[in-house]
C-alpha cells in the first residue's frame, strides 16, 4: 500500500529557485531540505507553502512571487494553475524551449551517464493551437453555488494532482476543429437529454477537419444509436463514432471506423483505437527528419503504430518490416503499407517476440517505445542483432537515458540527438537520437 506523505507546517519560507526539472517543477534548497515547487522558474525568488514531506523532499506551492525571473509571462488560459495539463504557460516560449534542452542534457547525464556536449537542435511548434487529438471528462454539471446540477453535464479535464473534475469551456492547445467541437458539445450536453452515465469524449481531428469520435461509458447506453445521431448532430463534420464500455468489450460502432490522414505526400489510415502523434505542426517534420538520409536493405520499425516512419521508409529500402502489438493499430499498419506499395510486412506482435525468431542483421532499427521506455529484452535482442543504425524516438528522458546507457555499453554511440516539442506549454519532451557502432 502507498503511504501517505507526512503533513508540514504551512507557513510561507522563502526560497530561491535553482532549476527547472523534468515533471514542471522548480528546484530549490533551504537548510539541507530539497523542495520542489510547480508554476516557478529559475532565478526566482518566492514564499512558498510546504504541503507534503517525502523522504528526501518537500513538494510546496508557490504563496507570492517576491522576485519573478525576467522570462515570467501572463498566462493566457483562464485554467492554469487548476487545469493538469498545462505546467508551462507562465514561462514564455523561448525560455520554455531553452529549459527543455538543459533538461534532457542534465537528465541523460545524471541518469544515464551519457554526458552528450554536442548540439541539440530544438524543432520548436507554433505554442499554441496544436492538438490534433483531445480527450474530454464528463461530469455532472455544477451550478454557481458549486452543487451538482440535476441533468446537465460538463466537459473538462482533471485538476492538477488530482483526479478532481475542472469543467472548461475553452482550451488554448486546440486545433480550430477541437476548439469548435469543444463548444458545440458544450452546447448539446447542457441540454439534459444525454446518458449521465458517460464518461469521457475523445475527438481527433485530421487536417480537413474530419472528426473520429469516441464515448465511454461503464456500461453502454440503451440505444446507442440515438446517442451516436445526437453526436453526429452536434458535430456535423463526424466521420466516425465509436461508443465502448470502461469495465467491458463491448462496442457499437457508427461510421467506417476510421479516418484518413495526410502527412505530407502520405496519407494514413487511423482508426478509433489506434494512437498517432498529436501535434499537427510537427508530424511531417518528425517524419520527414527521422528517415531523411537513410537508405539499405532491410529496415526494422518496432513499436510502429500505424505506420508514421515504416511508409516513407518504403521508398529508401529494400523491405520494411514494421511491428506493432496493438491489434488495431497493426490492423491499420498494415492497410497503409499496402497502400503505399511498401515492400516488406507489417507484423502484429510483441516486438519482443518477433525479434526473438529473427536473426538477419538490419542496415536501420527504429525505436518508438512507450514512455516506460524499451523492454529490456527488446534491447537485448536489437543489439545481438547488431543494426548498422538504430534510431530512438522517445518520450521520457528518464527511459531514455536508462536505455542509452545499455546500447553505450554495447558499443553504440550518439550521432546525432534533436529535442521535438510536440507538447509546448508542458513539461514533457520528446527526443530523437540516432546512434551507431563505435568505429
């Protein structure tokens, strides 16, 4: 069982901040105890609030900024602070940016021991308007006395560190077909005539603004079709919905199950289930800067989705093997490498598995694991394989750098390392690296 952390005193102490850290928050020290405090930037000088004692840390809120860093801006979400999904809104994009890359650089040294000194290009995106993909709570609507409302519902986020609901009615990282569909389904479920058992509304929207819709529930509806119409009402752009239970399999379908999206010259087919990068701007450029320069044999595109990197490598090798566990998304994986004439297979399969049988020597590896990072005996398996080049698409520079140390140890080194910030106003980064044998 989780312990709690032991309550503090909540009397203001004052403190400077030292750093940024991966998560949002700042760093500061005072009389040997380490706090870490969010919405705060280097160079500051604050009263913060303790709030919880770990074992080697207090985490601590922000009580009056005494002497705010010059990189300081007005956040323009009337949600910040009480929203989680932003940490960042407060400091302006260049310094967001610049925090980022002295992130990763200190997370890979102090965790990986991968002291990389060379450059760290930052592919920066327009800071706002980029989701392509938004996933919305539902819950009762509450009246301006703070009680829950009998019928309506609301649409939201959770609040930071918590699972508690923040109801919105606008959010600044939207595409504009998000930010539409956000309030026309504000508008429709403050009707009262929706199921009040629903649970989350997830919309991704392609860049004709075609909408691919999906509604959780506990338990489905009784019928769900009038649910799916009223959906397709509100949202006239809808391509597609699909109506699933949290606690079972079952299903209901509307619509052709998926949509088509272009990235650049390529078009992918993403279903209801399948994931795909959510940040508009940067999805050619990703694409494009991952398999640009690259040419051979045979190319190995592990956890490949539905197919981002694997279809443009189908024109600069021989084969292409893409692999994916996801049933859905292998599903669609291998509809567009069919599509795009792409020789080679797609596999539905633990990449674990798959590389257990496999024994030819890959000119090119590319990695996209999940933010736990790759398995350790995925990583085993590419390196006896020895690939000409590997190339780690990764989320979490904490995997990443535990990841790097293991191919530095068998021999691999960096080539090149490029930060992408697919998620401005957040703390999260994602990281390019291309590694190859030591000489």
């Amino acid at each position: 069982m989780k312990r709690p952390g032991r309550t503090v005193s909540t009397k203001p102490i004052p403190l400077e901040i030292e750093k940024l850290v991966y998560g949002g928050a700042g760093l500061a020290r005072s009389e040997g105890v380490t706090y870490f405090v969010p919405f705060v930037l280097a160079g500051e000088t604050i009263q913060a609030r303790p709030l919880e004692r770990k074992k080697n840390f207090v985490r601590a809120a922000v009580a009056e900024i005494e002497r705010p860093a010059p990189g300081r801006v007005a956040a323009p979400c009337p949600y910040f602070t009480v929203c989680g999904g932003c940490q960042y809104q407060h400091i302006g994009y260049e310094g967001q940016l610049e925090a980022k890359r002295e992130i990763l650089r200190e997370t890979l040294g102090r965790l990986g021991g991968v002291n990389w000194d060379g450059p760290i290009p930052v592919h920066a995106s327009p800071p706002f308007g980029y989701r392509n993909r938004a996933q919305w709570k539902v819950r009762p609507a509450k009246n301006a006395a703070g009680e829950t409302a009998s019928g309506p519902l609301a649409l939201g986020y959770f609040r930071a560190g918590s699972n508690n609901f923040c109801a919105v009615d606008q959010c600044a990282l939207l595409a504009p077909p998000l930010a539409e569909a956000l309030g026309a389904l504000r508008a429709k479920l403050g009707s009262g005539r929706w199921p009040a058992t629903m649970r989350e509304i997830e919309v991704f929207a392609e860049p004709e603004a075609s909408l691919l819709v999906n509604v959780s529930f506990p338990t489905l509806p009784d019928a769900p079709r009038r649910v799916a119409g009223r959906l397709r009402e509100a949202l006239p752009s809808v391509r597609s919905v699909l109506l699933r239970e949290t606690a079972g399999e079952r299903m209901e379908l509307d619509g052709p199950g998926y949509l088509d999206y272009a990235v650049g010259p390529a078009r992918y087919r993403v279903g209801h289930m399948s994931f795909f990068q959510v940040n508009r701007f940067l999805l050619e450029e990703m694409s494009r800067t991952v398999t640009e320069g690259l040419a051979g044999g045979l190319a190995l595109d592990l956890y490949a989705g539905v197919g981002l990197f694997s279809v443009p490598l189908g024109s600069r090798f021989e084969r292409v093997v893409a692999v994916e566990a996801d049933p859905a998304a292998a599903r669609d994986l291998e509809l567009n490498l069919k599509a795009a004439g792409v020789a080679g297979q797609a596999v539905n399969a633990e990449a674990g598995t798959f590389l257990e049988s496999s024994k030819e020597q890959p000119d090119l590896v590319i990695l996209d694991p999940p933010r736990a990072g790759v398995q350790p005996e995925v990583l085993q398996s590419v390196v006896r394989l020895k690939p000409r080049q590997i190339t780690y698409v990764s989320c979490d520079p904490a995997t990443l750098a535990r990841d790097l140390k293991e191919f530095s140890a068998a021999g691999y080194r960096i080539s090149a390392l490029d930060l992408f910030d697919v998620f401005p106003q957040t703390f999260h980064i994602e990281t390019l690296v291309q590694l190859t044998p030591e000489p």
